[in-house]
C-alpha cells in the first residue's frame, strides 16, 4: 500500500555514507544511519506483503499468512513517512504541510481514483452499479471512509482511508509549532505517540459492537512504525536498535520474526480457544503484538549490512516494491481479468489448483502499466508543482 500500501516510495538506491559493503561485521552507528538516503530492502519488504495479500484473497496456502501482510505496510507507512518528516526538519528547521500534502495528492490519489473509475466501468457492464459496493457506497470511498464499507469490488481500498485519514492529522499533531518551538520536543513527540497507541488499543474493545470491528487497531499498527522512526532517529534512544544492525544478529533476527511469522494462525487460534482477548477475536488481538515485532525487530535487522538487507534489496524485489501500492489496489480487476481468461479458454480458475499464481502474475502485470502510465507521470507532475507554485 507507498509504503502503504501507500507510503511515500522510496528508490531503490541506497547511500551507505562512506560505509563499504560487505567491509565490516560492526553495528551502525547513528552517523552511518542518519547517512542512509535510501531503504531498498522495504521496498522487498513491501513487495512480499503486497503479495502476501494477493495470495490471501485467492485461495493461496496458509502459511502465507497473508491476512496480516496489511499490517506491515503499515508499519513501513509509518516509520518512512515519518523518518522523511524529521530528516526534513533536520535541513530546514521546520516541515512544508504544503509540499506534504502535495506530494501525498499526487502520489496516492491519481491511481486510487483510476481504479475505482475501472471498478465501477466494470460494475455498470456487468448490470451490479446499482447492486453492490462500491457503486453502492460511493461517498465512502470518495472520501475515503472506505473501512466503513461492505466490501465488494474495491474492498481492499479499505486500508487507505486508515491511512489518509492518519496523515491528514498525523503531521499536524507531531510537527506543529507549538510542539517544534519546545525544547523537549522528542519527548513530546514520544509521549504523543505513546498516548495515541494506548486510545487505540482501549477502542478496540469498544468497537466490538460496530463494523468493522477493531478497526482503530489499524492506526495502532501505523504508530508503530512512527514510534520507531523517533526513537532511531535521536541518538540516544538508536542505542536500542544498534545492537540489531549488526549483521549476524540482523540475520537472526529476521529467520526468528519469518519464524513466529508462519505461526501467526496459532496464536489467533489459541486467543479464542482461551478467552484471551474477551469479546476481541483473534484475528483482531494478534495483529497489535505483531506489529510490534515488524517495527522493533525486522525493520532494524533489514536496515544493517546483511544478508537480508541484501536480498530484499535485489533488483526483483525493488522492481515489485516500488509497484506494491498499484498491485494492492489492482488485485480485484486483475482477478476478474484472469477469470475471463479461463473461461476463454473453456476453463475454470475456482477450479485451478493455483489461482492464486495467475492472479498474482496479473496483477502485476497491470500493476506495472498503472506505474508507467499514472503513477510515475503524476509524481512527476507533482514535482514540478511543488518546485514551482510551492518552493
């Protein structure tokens, strides 16, 4: 979702400060993170997830997991955006709400409303405008209240009006005047997002009755990722995530979280066979825990010079991750456009022992045309607004 599925994309460059590749076993030092321009490997990071969910939604197997791959594009939304936010503040003592907002207008809307137009073409073709979501619910989704809504066709768009909603206030809170100008405004900032985390957790309950249920769990995931981008980027407070950069334990690291990854069923599973959570389903109450892990254990470990650094940072992976936010909002045409296929060809993809390959090849496909022909050429757009009306 950029890294979003929508957070801001990051390119696959990565500028290691003076730091040679492969030359050291030793931890980063702040310096040397403070020093890095790029993030290639969450590009890798928001590939996987993005086909983590891909598969989920087209019978793929259940290790996959994919239910939960949202929730790390969440974290990664969080940490980027607000990495890029304090780094900005660092250059220019202050952070442009204008150029925010801009950038965010033209990298995320251009391609969100391009598909839901597709979506409801598709819709009025097939007889359903006037039947079933979005066609029914429209409003939600030009507004992006898109979790509020019954599914249907672009249901997975839900986890954008999370986000929009987020960042409409989240800079505004975390980076007003009054909040800059103090003297202790890391721990404002760090006491903010504490505060924010513990009312999400505390609604979640309370959201039992309504639907979706646990929905403010989501923005819970979000501040983590935030949280963790203030805590690495003071010196101080990097000491805690240090020793996960070093590139041995950076690799242990990331084989425990593929690990407890794979096992993310049974906890869910144990949750409700014990009453653990109350009212609160599992499948509500393990995500809270397990971003967590996403933001304080794999985000560091894929941030050191190792092996999984550099795997996630292999051009594949890059390539994919940087069209992450259009394969997730693809995957229903895409889906549609596979089923047509098979029934071209006097087949049935329910039928198929894989569908989920198919559909993931499509979306891509499609996903990688929706790059060339909207995403890019908004950004660039974009860029040149805000390097004229704006600068």
């Amino acid at each position: 979702m950029t890294s979003t599925p929508t957070a801001d994309v990051v390119s696959s460059e990565l500028d290691l400060a003076g730091r040679r590749i492969g030359a050291s076993n030793q931890p980063m030092s702040h310096a040397e993170y403070l020093g890095l321009k790029r993030f290639p490997a969450l590009d890798g990071l928001r590939a996987i997830a993005a086909l983590m969910v891909v598969v989920f939604h087209n019978q793929g197997p259940d290790w996959v997991q994919g239910w939960i791959g949202v929730q790390i594009f969440f974290v990664i939304s969080g940490y980027l955006i607000t990495t890029l936010m304090l780094r900005e503040e660092d250059r220019s003592g202050q952070i442009s709400f204008k150029k925010f907002y801009a950038r965010r207008i033209f990298r995320i809307l251009p391609v969100y409303f391009v598909l839901l137009g597709v979506t409801l073409l598709l819709q009025f073709f097939h007889g359903t405008l006037t039947k079933n979501p979005p066609g029914t619910e429209l409003p939600l989704y030009l507004f992006f209240f898109n979790e509020f809504g019954q599914g249907g066709q672009y249901g997975q768009s839900w986890s954008l009006g999370i986000e929009q909603k987020f960042y409409l206030f989240w800079p505004l809170l975390a980076f007003s005047a009054i909040l800059v100008q103090r003297r202790r405004k890391f721990r404002g900032r760090i006491g903010l997002t504490l505060v924010l985390m513990a009312i999400m957790l505390v609604m979640v309950p309370l959201s039992m009755g309504g639907d979706p249920r646990g929905w403010t769990a989501h923005y819970f995931s979000i501040l983590v990722g935030c949280l963790v981008a203030i805590l690495m980027h003071n010196r101080r407070t990097y000491a805690l995530f240090k020793p996960l950069t070093r590139p041995w334990v950076a690799c242990t690291a990331a084989a425990a979280f593929v690990a407890i990854h794979a096992t993310v069923h049974l906890w869910a599973s144990f949750i409700d066979k014990h009453h653990l959570a109350g009212d609160v389903p599992g499948f509500i109450a393990v995500p809270p825990p397990y971003v967590v892990l996403v933001g304080f254990l794999l985000l560091p470990a894929l941030l050191a010079n190792a092996f999984p650094q550099r795997l996630l940072s292999m051009r594949p992976f890059v390539f994919l991750g940087e069209r992450s936010y259009s394969i997730y909002l693809v995957q229903l045409i895409a889906h549609e456009a596979v089923v047509a296929l098979y029934l071209l060809f006097g087949a049935n993809l329910s039928k198929s022992p894989v569908p989920f390959v198919a559909v993931s090849l499509m979306s891509i496909l499609m996903a990688h045309l929706c790059f060339l022909w909207v995403e890019k050429p908004m950004i660039n757009v974009g860029k040149r607004f805000i390097s004229t009306k704006l600068a």
